[in-house]
C-alpha cells in the first residue's frame, strides 16, 4: 500500500521533529501505536496526524501532534454546539 501524501508534510522539517514512536511519550494516556498509525493513515473527524516518511521510518513533529490534538478537540467542541 502506498503511503499516503499529505500536503503540507514538507513544513514539518522546519519543526520540532520525532520519531512516530516517540508520540506515544508526550501524549497522556499512552495511545498504542495502532492508534498512532490510524491517527496519521484516516484520522479522527476527517483530520490526519501530519507524517512523513524518511526511508522506511515514519517522523511527525510535536509541532503537528499538537495540531491535531487542537484540532480534534475543536471539531468535538463544533458536534456537541450542533447536536451531533
């Protein structure tokens, strides 16, 4: 299967950059990496983790972790406001 290109990947190199294993030690709760993989692959509320590849090793940033944890937490915060 292909890995799946997201456009803004290339910013994440500017940023603050991790090792995708290394998500599960800043997050609370410790997600497993199965979570982590579904995060960047179909995302939750239609919003993917930013990832890129470098060779066969996966990297985000703390940057972009930080992102999605906003931004999912905002699309949670839009259904409750509309009932869904």
């Amino acid at each position: 299967m292909p890995s799946q290109q997201i456009p803004n990947s290339p910013k994440l190199i500017n940023e603050t950059v991790i090792p995708i294993q290394d998500v599960r030690k800043i997050l609370p709760g410790t997600p497993s990496p199965f979570t982590i993989e579904r995060w960047m692959r179909t995302g939750v509320s239609g919003v993917l983790l930013e990832s890129f590849c470098v060779g066969r090793k996966r990297f985000t940033s703390r940057e972009a972790v930080t992102r999605f944890i906003e931004e999912i937490n905002r699309c949670s915060m839009m259904d409750e406001l509309h009932g869904m």
